[in-house]
C-alpha cells in the first residue's frame, strides 16, 4: 500500500515507524514530517520521503494525495481534523483515517464534549460554559476558586489553567478571555470543578460502531518534577498504568464508551478514529476530564512500541467499520517515554540548538528516540520546536524500561535542554 502520513510530532514519527513494519505498506510520505521521520526506513529497506507541505494547509494537502494517490491517509494532528480534512479527502474519494469534522468536536470543542457528555450521562465534573469574563467569574466561585480554566477551542493540549483559589481563579479568566492566553481558543471557556485523584490516559479505536478499549497509560502535562509548572502538550508517558486492574478498567472503559457510543448513534455522530478520554479516579468513580480525537502525544509512543498488531491492518479495519472482527493484542512489556524539551518550553525557547549523542542512543536495545521538534541542517539534526525529543524504552517491568529511557536520555545533549527526571514514578509508589 502507498500510505501518506501527516503531521510532524513524536506522535506522527511513532506512526510512521509502526506503519513502515507492516508487509503491507510499499511507500510511505509523510507531511511534512522531521529529521527523525526522514530517516525511517520501510521492512522492504525503501526510505520514507517527507514532503514540505504543512499539516494545516488542507488545499496542498488534497493535491499531494491527487498526484501520489495513497490508499490510506493518516491524520496525526488534531487541528487538520478540526479543520475538516477528512470530510474533504473523503469528498474526492480517498481513504482516510481519522473522525470527520463533525465528530472531531469532541476535541475541537469543549463546550461541545461536555454538553454530550451531560446529555448522555457520561460521568464528568460538574461544569459551565461561558462566553462573558464575569459570568465564568461567578461560577468559579461558586466552586471556591478550586477549578479548571479551559479554553473552548484547541490550544496545542496546553489550554488549561487549574486554580485552588478565587482570586487566581478570576485572574486565570482574564488570562484567558481578556488577554488571550491562548488566543481565539479561549474566546468561550469551560470551567469545571477541580477533581481530587489519579488522573489517567484511555485510549479507544473506534469505527462507527465498535471502540477497541487500549490498556491503561498515564501522561504528565506539567513542565516540572512534580507535577508544578505550567501545563504542556506533554512530559512524558508510560503504559500500563497500574492504578487499574483488568476488570477494573474495563469497567470505567464501560462506563464511558458504552453511554458514549449510545449518544454517537443518537445524534448520528459516526466516529472512525482515536478516542482519548482523560479520566480522573476520584473516590466517587472516573470522571471524564475532556476528550481528544487522537493519538495522544506522547502516550503514541508508549502504545505503538507496545502494540503488536499490523497497524496498516487495524487502520483500515476502523475506516472501514470492522474493527469487531480484530481483538487487539498487546505486549506484557512496560513501556515509558521521556520528553526532552527545550528550554523555557512551554514559554519561549531558542531554536537551531545542535543535537549531539543520537548514534549512541539509537544504537540501545530495544530503545527507540522518536522526534517531535526536530530538523536536518548541514547533515546534522537541530532543535526546532518546544518538546524536541520522545526517549521510549520498554522492557519487562516499568522499573526497568524508566532506566532504560533515562540511560538513553542521558546520552542526547542539545543546549538548553530539559527534562521532568520523574516520569513513571507514581507507578513506582507502594
């Protein structure tokens, strides 16, 4: 098959790595991809080739796949499906994976998700939405200044400010309605109340009618150890999380997909792609935090070394609605990514910082460094974006693949380059 893949993150590089093992793929272009993904090669030793086309740029996207017609599109990104790419391919008959407009709502709109899921019974935080500073204000108070700040539109995963009390709450408002923290995204916010327990990763590939429940991950959105700092796309992630046994999750997985499901049929919303729903374990049960219509990022990386399946298979099995007829399989390894970031992400950081010690890195077993913000210049790989690196390892326990990862970290230098040094330790807590 002649795959296209887009988008240029350590999500996309993870794609493209697992969909170039697969005997069934003859060609892969990736747009516009990274440094990483142009050094990918296919089972058959053919290289990936990246276009210089921009993920979000849909009229240049749609004439590639006129003139290279793949047989499967894969959307990485969650604004080009926002944006209605798949509606659009769709209309000159190319096949593609990922939800169409109207079903990638439930990432691209708060206000929307959270509504469903009020509609349709789906446990969530009590929340408002709100389109005037002083309204938000009042209900955030109403809470006691103890909520979630969030932008109604996509804000690149960083588009929520969490607050413990009224004044940092009123002030996380202005932040976002009156000076635009995160620019049109933040024009409407939701304010949900602040939820108390362990937050995790789910993962669902969906196909209109079935959702193939992934195992349990957990990601670490905060810039710093310790969950302080602002919120990122992204630290660091590992599978499995442990706070779960296997009925249990597939209890809460029930619990959510099953009402979800239901309100998809109902409002004729045919969801073909990722579901991601951030889960909080709260001593009253899960709670639903938001939903995403895609990979995580860097949850991709910790799934797709751990997922055993012919992803060109189960791709094609979501488009085409058969995904009842595919059991998922997965390997009993651990697996955990760490995130190597610029420096002042997710502020400002410097870019066309040289990166040193791949070779190194990519010579460990059973370790694979997926690049995010990454590019080629003068034979070299520079730094060219906020998270620049995903450092995975898996191995039999999550002990041994978050040694493994650092011990990778820790032969990659760039200038400035930061790193959380705790990702996978609450699942190392008794």
């Amino acid at each position: 098959m002649n795959i296209l893949v887009i988008g240029s993150g350590g999500r996309e590089h993870a794609l493209v790595w697992k969909l170039a093992q697969s005997a069934h793929t003859r060609r892969l272009i990736c747009a516009p991809g990274n440094a990483g993904i142009a050094r990918e090669r296919l089972a058959n030793g053919t290289p990936v080739t990246c276009v210089p086309v921009a993920a979000e740029d849909l009229p240049a996207l749609l004439d590639l796949a006129r003139r290279e017609l793949p047989d499967l599109t894969v959307v990485g990104p969650d604004n080009p499906l926002a944006a209605g790419i798949v509606d659009r391919f769709q209309s000159h008959g190319l096949v593609i994976w990922g939800p169409n407009q109207q079903a990638a709502q439930f990432e691209a709109s708060k206000a929307f998700s959270q509504a469903f899921m009020e509609r349709h019974g789906i446990p969530t935080a009590r929340s408002g939405t709100f389109d005037e500073p002083d309204a938000a204000k009042q209900f955030a108070r109403s809470l006691g200044g103890r909520c979630a700040v969030k932008a109604d539109g996509l804000a690149l995963g960083k588009g929520v400010l969490l607050t413990d009390d009224q004044a940092t709450a009123e002030r996380a408002v202005d932040d976002v309605m009156v000076g635009g923290a995160f620019g049109a995204a933040g024009r409407r916010v939701v304010i949900q109340e602040l939820l108390e327990g362990m937050e995790i990763s789910l993962h669902a590939l969906c196909d209109g009618k079935v959702a193939r429940l992934f195992p349990a991950s957990q990601d670490h959105k905060r810039a710093l150890d310790g969950d302080a700092g602002l919120n990122t796309g992204g630290m660091g992630a590992y599978s499995p999380a442990p706070f779960l046994t296997e009925p249990e999750l597939a209890a809460v997985g029930d619990a959510i997909l099953r009402p979800w499901l239901r309100g998809c049929a109902a409002e004729g919303i045919d969801f073909r792609g990722l579901l991601y729903p951030g889960v909080m374990l709260t001593s009253t049960g899960p709670r639903v935090l938001e939903f995403n219509a895609r990979f995580g990022d860097p949850e991709a990386q910790v799934y797709l070394t751990r997922l055993e399946n012919d992803l060109v298979k189960l791709l094609m099995a979501s488009c085409a609605g058969t995904l009842a007829d595919v059991p998922l399989r997965w390997s009993p390894c651990a697996s955990v990514c760490v995130v190597m970031a610029s420096g002042g992400y997710p502020g400002t950081y410097a870019k066309g910082r040289p990166i040193t010690g791949l070779g190194a890195a990519g010579a460990l077993p059973d370790t694979k460094v997926f690049h995010a913000g990454t590019c080629e210049r003068g034979g070299g790989v520079e730094t060219s974006g906020g998270r620049v690196l995903g450092v995975t390892a898996w191995r039999p326990t999550i002990e041994a693949a978050r040694e493994a990862a650092y011990a990778c970290v820790d032969k990659i230098c760039f200038e400035g380059a930061h790193v959380r040094r705790d990702i996978a330790a609450k699942a190392l807590l008794g």
